[in-house]
C-alpha cells in the first residue's frame, strides 16, 4: 500500500472518480506499458530504434523490406528482427495490462488505441483494441492478401531459412502486418482512433511520450471535445500542458491501485 506517495494516492482517487463517472474513456497506450514486460522502447533512449545505426535503420525500413524481398541482405534483416521476435513471442502482459483488461470487462473503457504491435493488451483481457502500428500476431501476403498467423510464417521462415516467406497461393511475399518505417499508418484503424479520440469524455494515456504523428493528437482532438485528460508515464511527454492529471510513476504500479480504487467506490455505492 506504500508503493506510493499521499500526493500519487490522491490523483489515483480523482482518476478512479472520473473513470466511474465517465461514459465514454478510452486509453491511449504506448511502448512504456509494455516495458514491464520486457519489450523495448523502440523509441526511448535505450531503445532498439534509438540504438540503430543508419544502416540498421534503413534494413527495418518498408524499403528495407523489400530489398529483402527480391533477395537483397534478407538475412541482415532476420539477424535484426530475431531479437525482437523472441521478445514478443515470450511476453506476458503485465500488471498495467491486467488492469486495463478488468476495467474494459467492468464496462468503464470503451476503446484502447495502441501504438504496440505485442498483442498484451488482448491477452490482459481487453477488447476492441485499435492498433495503429499493426500488430506481430498477423501477416499478409503483399500480393493475393492471403493472411498468415505468426506461427505459420515463423514456420516457413524456419522451414525455408528466407525472410521474407513466400505465399503458399500466388508466390508473392508475405509481410508482417505491423507498420514499418517509411510506412503508412492502417488507415481504418487511424481512423477510428481518431473517432474514438473526438468523441471520449476521459482519455488516460499510459506509457506513451506523444511524439509520434498522427497518434499524438489524439489527446488534442479529446481535450478540444471537452474530455478530461490523464497521462500516467514514467517521464514527461509532449502533452502535459493538456493533462488534467500527470502521474510520472511505474504503469505496474499505479494501475493496479486505480483497479482497487475503482472496485472499492463501486462496491461502496452499491
Ligand atoms: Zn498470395
């Protein structure tokens, strides 16, 4: 119960009132809820992106990719994709993750907008997840769109030692469903969190520092339509200014203290 300050507990307090007051929040998560379970920051300063050279940065490119395709330093890319793959395939959602996942269950979430492509979210229980940098679990092939599962192109990948695979159909590439760089947002999913972004009346933004675009102006278009703003990051981000409340503590710490604060005024008022 110590795990935080008076001042922390108190926002925690006001964060779960205005979670059980709303009709409408949604959660705007970044790579720092997924820390905790040991998958990088890209972006943060030990990041696997920030850490890249040029030359490394151009390999995990969409041109980079497809370079690979026609036979171009293929297995440059695998070496730098293995470390990541392995990550993902032995996460667990954490804490943080859990919480969100009883409170979409609860009925008090209406949407979570992710920049992650790890699929925690989901496996921590929550629904109506909008990714919009893709996601590991899924690829498609680049020319029938045949979709793959992860396990099966991880299979071919291993069966054939190329990345990318082949599609079993009409022979074209296959190429996992997250964003590359140099890459265009999905624009379905861009769009309903842009949606669910207007028309919230509470967004809590975990773990993300709001510098990537066109996601960082989610909490603008939410503050221009009245909602109430909380950002819960372990450093400051971009959109402080707009923030009703600020939490610079860790996500598996706080959110599980929001879920019991949440649970605990319902059963009161019960
Ligand atoms: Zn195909």
């Amino acid at each position: 119960m110590n795990e935080v300050d008076n001042e922390t507990r108190e926002k925690i307090e006001k964060i779960a009132d205005l979670l059980i007051q709303s009709k409408n929040a949604v959660i705007l998560s970044g790579a720092g809820i997924s820390t905790e379970s040991g998958i990088p920051d890209f972006r943060g300063p030990d990041g696997l992106w920030t850490q890249m050279d040029g030359n490394e940065m151009d390999l995990a490119s969409i041109d980079g990719f497809e370079r690979a395709a026609r036979g171009e330093g293929s297995s440059n890319l695998l070496d730098l994709l293995q470390p990541l793959i392995e990550k993902l395939m032995t996460a667990r959602p954490n804490r943080a993750h859990k919480a969100v996942g009883k409170l979409y269950k609860m009925g008090l979430i209406k949407a979570v907008i992710t920049q992650n492509i790890d699929n925690l979210h989901q496996r921590g229980g929550a629904r109506n997840v909008i990714e919009v940098h893709g996601t590991y679990k899924t690829a498609t092939c680049m020319g029938c769109k045949k979709k793959y599962s992860f396990e099966q192109l991880i299979g071919m990948v291993m069966e054939k030692g190329m990345f990318p695979p082949v599609c079993k159909e009409c022979g074209n590439f296959i190429k996992p469903d997250v964003v590359f760089f140099g890459e265009s947002l999905p624009p379905i999913a861009v769009a309903k969190a842009m949606e669910y972004s207007k028309t919230c009346d509470l967004m809590l933004v975990l773990g993300s520092s709001l510098v990537v675009y066109p996601i960082a102006m989610a909490p603008n278009l939410a503050k221009q339509a009245g909602a109430k703003i909380v950002i819960i990051n372990n450093e400051q981000t971009d959109k402080d200014h707009l923030a009703d409340i600020i939490i610079n503590e860790s996500l598996g710490v706080v959110m599980p203290l929001v879920l019991e604060a949440v649970q605990r005024k319902m059963k009161s008022s019960s």
